[in-house]
C-alpha cells in the first residue's frame, strides 16, 4: 500500500498547483454578483472528482449554488465513507487588510494564503487527492462518496432536503468532515461533540412613539431599560443561566471527561491574551474547556433600541430588541430551550410592554462515543500521518449538517480537521499550513485503508459501523 | 390704557399677517444649508422690533447663527423685563406627514399650521406685538428688553457667553419666556419648576475583537450581557433608581405641593392613550405629575452593540455601549449625579470589562417661588387674557437657559406658555390657536401694565422683583 503513500510525496507539487487553481476561484456564496464564480467552483470540483475516477458525477443545481456530488464504489463488500465539505467562501473583505490579495492564493512562510485556503477548499480537496493517490496505486480499500456544497457560509439552505431527497444514494457508513482546527499545532485531534443552538429575536414595544425624556421620564415604561431588566434576569451572578427548567437535560461531564479535558494542554492565559480579553469569565466551577464544550451558554449576539448616533438625545425609544442565542449541549433541544426562554421573558416582562420574541434559528447538539470504530480508524490515521495520537476534542460551536447526517442517514461522522486555530478563517488573511495540507491528504488515504484493512477486520468495522448508532 | 387692547383686537389681521411672513421662512437652525434662511428670519425679527419702535436693534452675529437684540427703556424708575424667545425651527421632515407644507402658513380650524407656529415663532411674537399695541397708545408702563436667538434647537451653543459678556446690557428685573404649553386647552399656567440633566455614555469593552459565540460563549464575557446586568442594577423593582446616595439632595415635595397637583385636571387614562401605552409605570407612592415633575428620573436613550441586521448572527460583540439620562429635581446638580451615577457603574462592572463613562449633558434644576411679585403679576395678567386663574404647574423636561438667566443675570424668570400639549412640536402639522396667538398678547400687555402699574406699587414690585432672588 506504500505506494499510495509515495504517490502522495511525488505529487505534492502538482496537488498545490490545483489547489491553488481552486482557491483563485471568488465563490463567495453570500455575494450574488459571485454566482458565476460560484458555479465555476463546483465545475472545478465537478472535473477533478471525474478526472480522480469518480463515477455518477453531478453538479446538482439548487436554488442557488449547486450540490457536486461524486463516487467510487469500486470496493463490494467493503465499508463506504460520505466525505462532506463545500467549496464556498466567505467574503474577503475587509480587503485593505490582507498582506497579499484573497484571491491570489500566495505561499508565504510554508503556508498557502487565500480565502478558502483553510475553510475548506484545502481540507475538503485532501480527501479527492487521496482517493486519487489510491486509486492511482491498486485502488481504494474501500468505497468513497463526495457530497460537496456551494452554500455552507450560508448556511446551507438546501442540503437538508437534497440528503433527505437521496437517502439510499447517500448511503454509507460513516461522514467523514474535515471543516474544523486541531487542538494546536502541534496535536491532532478528533472532534467527538458538538453545542447545539437556539437563537432568538426579542423586540419590546412600549408606548407609541418615540417620547421626550423630559415630559414623560419616570411616568412611563422606557423599553429599553425594560429589556435590559429581562435581559439581566437570564443569568445570575455566578454565569448561571436562571431560566427555570433550563439545566433539565443537560447531559453532565463524567469524571473521565472532566479527567481528559484537564489533560490537555491549554493555557488559560494564552487564551485570554489571544482574544485581548482582561479576564475570562463564566460558570463558576467549571473550567474553560468545559465552559466551552460541555456547558450551555446564553449571549447577547446584538441590542439596539433609541438613538445611537453622536451626542446627547433625550428620547424614550419605543421600542427595544435584542438577539440572544443558547449554545446547547445534549441532551437539550433547540426547540425546548427556545420555549423556555421565550416563556420565561414573557412571565418577566412588565405589564407595561408588549413583547414579541422571534425563534430564529436553531441547531441540535451531536456527541459521539470516542470508542466508536469509525472514530477509532480516524485516530490511528492520524497518529500514522501526524505522528502524534490524537487527543479526543469537543467543539463550543454548531455543525448543524452532522445533526442532519445522523438524523437522516443514521451514520457517525468523523470530524477530522486539518486546520490550525489561527487560520484566520472568516477574516483577512486565512491561511492553510502546507504541512497540514500535505499531512491531512496522508491521514485520508491512511483513514481509507485503515477501514478498508484485512477482509475480516474490514467487514468487522464496516458492520459494527453500520450497526452502531451514535447517540445524542 | 384700555386702548392698547382695542389696538390689538384691532391689529389681529395685520399681526397674523406678519406671523405669516415668519412662518415663511425656513429658519432651520440644525440644517447648515438653511443658513441664510435663518439669517433672513433674524432680520426679519430685527426690522419688526425696529418699526415696533425698539432702539439699539441688532442682529449680533455667532459662531453659526445670529441673536437678535432689541429694546424700549422709555419707563425710567419702573421696572424692566427681559424678552427671551427663538426664531429659528426645528427640521419640517417627514415631509410627506404635514397636511399642508410646513413652510407655507396655512390657516384651518383656527388655527395656524406652519414649522414654528407654536415653538416659537407664534410665542415670542406676540410680546412685541404688547409692546406696539403700548407704544402705539401712550407709551409701554415699563421697559422691555428683548433677547430673540436663533440657536435653541441645536442646544443654545452660543447664548450663555453672549449673556455672560452682555450682562449689564441685559440687566433687568425679571426675564419672560413663552415657550412652553398650558396645563390644557381651557387651562392657562405658569410653570415655576423645571428638571435638571445629567446625561451619561456609556461603553464596555470586552475582548479585543467579536468573537464566535460557539467557540468562546460561556468562557469570556460578554459586553453586551455585562452592560444590561450594569443598567439593570440602576433601578430597583420599585422604580427607585438604586444608585447609592442618589437621591440624598432631593427636595421632598411639600404637602401642600401634592395637593396642588392632585387638584389639577389630569387624567392618568388620557394620559396613557395620548401615548399609546399599555400601562403606566414609575416609582411607587408617586402621581404621574409628581413622577414628572418632582421626582428625578433614568432613562436608557439608546443602547447598541453586536449584530443588528436580519437573521442570526452568532457573535459574541467586542463592545456594547448605552446613553442613559437622569432627569434632576432641586436641589440634585448636573455634577454630583453624573459622579455618583458613573462611580456605580464603575464599582459594578466586572472586572473582565474596561469601562468607559463619558459625561456628555448637563442641565440644571430650577424652582422659583410662587409667590414671587412678578409671578403674581404674570398670573393676574394671564387670568385677564384668559378669563380664568392659571394655575402654577412645573415641566417635566430642562430649560438650560433659565437657570442660565437665573445664575447670570440673578433675576426670576416667568415662563408663560400660549402653546397646548397638541401643538406637534418637532412633529408633522406644528401649529398654533389663533385664540391663543390673541389671547398671548394681550396676556403679555396686561403683564407690562400689571409690572408698570401705580407709582408706589411699580416701583414696590420692581424693587420686590429685583431684591429678591429665586431660589432653587
């Protein structure tokens, strides 16, 4: 099998070159003067997976950007991974801040440059350059599926259906995603859970119109610090979110997890200066990891209400809203948290006001056993291409597609990053590490192999992993 | 002396004429592309005290826009009022919501719709006329100074250093201000109270950057939460404002004071559906007259931060900011509360913020006594135009220029309003009664006779007037 691996080494160069190709393509999802350059994306993707060997190849036209989808199936009997990834990008801008323009991809201190570079042109390409290396090499160990969309940074309005409209072409067992960042540079890691999220829009309404503060201050209900009333009651004093009911489901750490967390090499004060934060805060007992993976939090997102601009008004806004979101951990759900908030801002909320409370948007929690075969596959592939084993990660933030992966296909999802937290992904000058480029192309073909290994250990993987259910 | 008021029964077409003409210009003070408009409503004003028969007329020039000054000192031994008004407007947009154009003066109803009618065009107006309707018919019985700016509605920039230089030009027994309403339509009144401001920025910082509310909600703070937990903890659920010593200055309503208010005509009902608000609110044990008048006051004018555009956007804001204004009563100053209220808010921020408090506005109380001779006087003269006795009522809001006039010139001032509540000051379809644009001067010329009247008295009144100093 070696062989895959040395095709890997020789070919680095030309593999560059088509990233590189790929990244000079503007295919901003949320700028629809992009559209063109967005479905030039997915043509580009569209003819690499065929060029690879990919059969069925299709760019699936949506409402707005397209779905490529592409397979091989050249190994019955085998295990089948779905790798997900898109090929949409953030906007640049602020442009005037990147040192070399966003879509000039650039190499600068053994890193690639370029929006997209990290997020995720560059991860989701390794997996196609490691089919390729196998495929070139003997063929794959085992069955590969593409699902690759145009319209992830916008928050992917069309996969949901288009996965539930073709459950038996997507088929599989297990979603391999590499959309996230190790755990530092130096340490690979698996990402084995995910916050879900509840977010809503609170708008209070008092009097008709706008006042004078001075004819009616203290004889009428001020919106605004009727909000800021209700706002401050969600939590108390010690980062504890008061909202009755609301810690009900919230699945607790284990002493292991708590053990393995404590493990990990983070430094509390690197990451309170790396955010300029004068001090960190939250839930008390808890530490920050924890804070961030295993605990639910409530943020103000944006407030606004009365006059904003220069100087000194002397107004009663009218008016009054905020947006604030949860961050759930299992086994909380978006719709039963909304409730509850939404439910308790309306039992707080003066007489003298009409509150409105939107449910914007909501995403479900994910966690996934670590000693799960497919995740365990994914670990031994990235000690042998990082040579380091992987530490067992959680994630503060939201994939809601993994939700949906395993809501609709009933398979785990391995989330296997190649990026690095400083990627400046959605900001000026985002960037992949080649090493990670390189590396991440070697752990997937590794990953393949390893599922694909010796025909009674194959068939072993592929039915306990199609057998086994993560749990949420 | 009964003449002058048949002069100005017999004047009314011709001094409604005239108004017209001012009406007519578009002295928009804020709107620097009005600036000659302004400046042709300042020689206006000029030329009519002028042919009024004023001497040392003149249109003094600013820093942006002119005040005009004027005066008759024909009443050696008798008393001198000073005149203040404005004759620059408030901006006429929303255009499209006026009836008919805001600078055409259209008569309807009786009434008289223009920008300016009522504030304060309508109002200062009528004084000179008086003071013609006098000279027209044997000579005014004291003398009359007049003080007519054309800044009030940007903030009166450049008033209290033309006053501070001008003060032995502008020495007088008492200053007369119309440019506030009666108690109701059918209730003429004399404001003897005003509220003070303190008026307050507040902005906290968090991290150095917005951050992404899933990798880090829960493990720093958040700005925006902080600032409503700090705005919060100003007011207690009694609607006491809870900043310490807050109220150690306050002068307590006497009993007779809440009887006064109790008896005046007001209807809490009306009151709440003129505004259009579900329910009332303020400190508990107090009147809504009592709230607004005597009690002080905090109120959020405008609070922002983080992502207000539609959708959800899941950040944690790097800074939130809030303008909070407190309404003062005697004997609370501008100074002091600014102090304790920014000393709170420091003592209450949490460590993991910077905060920052910038005092932008101040105004100060002013209370004078009721029976002052030259109140009683403004009152008999009211009740003589009006056919009923005002009564003494105080303002919700501040008039920084007569604790102005008070602190420099250390006379009382009268503040004798001919406009009503449902003037639309500021708003679409300004306009004023034609029976109260009559009635005002007739008011103003009864004032003149009542403060010039029998040589004993006069002279008793204008010693009383200048010997005595308001208190507040």
């Amino acid at each position: 099998m070696s062989s895959a691996f040395d095709y890997l080494d020789k070919n680095r160069e030309r593999h560059l070159a088509e990233l590189k190709e790929l990244l000079a393509i503007p295919s901003v999802s949320t700028d629809s003067s992009r559209a063109k350059d967005v479905k030039r994306a997915a043509d580009w993707v569209s003819k690499r997976l065929k060029k690879v060997g990919c059969k069925k190849v299709k760019v699936v036209p949506t409402e707005r950007h397209p779905i490529v989808y592409g397979e091989w199936l050249g190994a019955p009997g085998k295990p089948t991974i779905l790798v997900y990834g898109h090929y949409d990008v953030q906007p640049a801008d602020p442009l005037e801040l990147w040192d070399t323009p966003p879509f000039e991809p650039t190499l600068r201190d053994d890193r690639i440059y370029a929006r997209g570079a990290s997020d995720d042109k560059g991860q989701v390409i390794t997996h196609v350059n490691a089919l390729e290396a196998h495929l070139q090499n003997g063929g794959c160990p085992i069955n590969v599926k593409f699902l690759i969309e145009g319209e992830e940074e916008i928050g992917s309005p069309n996969l949901e259906s288009f996965i539930r409209e073709n459950k038996s072409a997507l088929a599989c067992d297990g979603v391999v995603v590499s959309d996230t960042a190790m755990f530092s540079k130096d340490l690979p890691s698996i990402c084995y859970g995910l916050r879900g999220l509840a977010y809503l829009e609170v708008h209070v309404k008092g009097t008709d119109r706008d006042l004078h503060s001075g004819s009616f201050g203290g004889a009428v209900v001020n919106p605004a610090n009727a909000l800021v009333q209700m706002l401050s009651a969600l939590k108390d004093a010690r980062g504890r979110i008061s909202v009755p009911g609301f810690y009900d489901n919230v699945k607790r750490l284990t002493v292991s997890e708590r053990r393995a967390f404590a493990a990990l090499p983070h430094s509390d004060r690197k990451f309170r200066r790396a955010i300029g934060a004068p001090e960190l805060d939250g839930e008390s007992s808890y530490s920050t990891l924890e804070r961030i993976w295993a605990r639910p939090s409530l943020d103000i997102n944006g407030i606004w209400g009365g006059f904003t601009g220069e100087g000194a008004k002397t107004v009663i806004p009218a008016e009054a809203s905020a947006k604030i979101s949860m961050r759930l951990v299992p086994h909380q759900t978006p719709n039963e948290i909304a409730k509850k908030v939404a439910g308790y801002l309306k039992k707080i909320a003066p007489k003298s006001v009409k509150l409105t409370v939107r449910n914007l948007h909501g995403g479900e929690t994910w966690l996934t056993p670590t000693d799960h075969p497919t995740l365990l596959a994914a670990s031994t592939a990235m000690k042998r291409a990082f040579g380091k084993t992987p530490v067992f990660v959680r994630e503060g933030g939201s994939i809601p597609v993994v939700a949906t992966f395993e809501k609709l296909l009933r398979v785990p999802t391995v989330l296997m990053g190649f990026g690095l937290n400083d990627d400046n992904l959605h900001a000026p000058n985002e960037k992949m590490e080649l090493s990670n480029f390189y590396r991440g192309m070697q752990a997937s073909a590794y990953l393949m192999e390893e599922l694909g290994k010796a025909d009674d250990g194959a068939t072993q993987v592929g039915q306990r992993v199609r057998g086994k259910r993560a749990r949420s």
